[in-house]
C-alpha cells in the first residue's frame, strides 16, 4: 500500500516541476498534466504528476497529516 500526500508547486522549468512537501523537496514530470501551475498542491507518484488536488482539501488532508506525526 501506498500512501500518497499532497505538495505545492514551487517551480516549474520545462516538463519538471520542483514540488514542496512541507520541507522536503522533490522534482516530478508535467507531461502528464502539463497545465499545472507555480502554487498547484498535486499528487505524484513514479516521479510523475498524477493530479491535482483543490487547495482547500490538500490543506486539510495536511493538517490531518501533521496532527498524526505530532
């Protein structure tokens, strides 16, 4: 099983983003939702982005996430 967290789009340099999860940074490919955007939360998986998640559900789905790790 996999567990999948929202990040934030910090940048976006041709097809890869640089995508923040809350400190941690990682880069994921576009190509598959290239009309993502610098301030999108997405989900990525196999280094690619999957989808994207509406602001206001990646910023609860977060705040659960930290209350859990607390």
């Amino acid at each position: 099983m996999c567990l999948s967290i929202p990040g934030k789009i910090t940048a976006i340099d041709g097809h890869r983003a640089t995508i923040d999860y809350g400190g941690e940074v990682r880069e994921a490919g576009t190509a598959l939702l290239p009309d993502v955007r610098v301030g999108d939360y997405v989900i990525v998986s196999a280094k690619m982005i999957m989808q994207k998640v509406p602001a206001a559900e990646a910023k609860k789905t977060l705040q659960v996430w930290d209350e859990t790790n607390d």
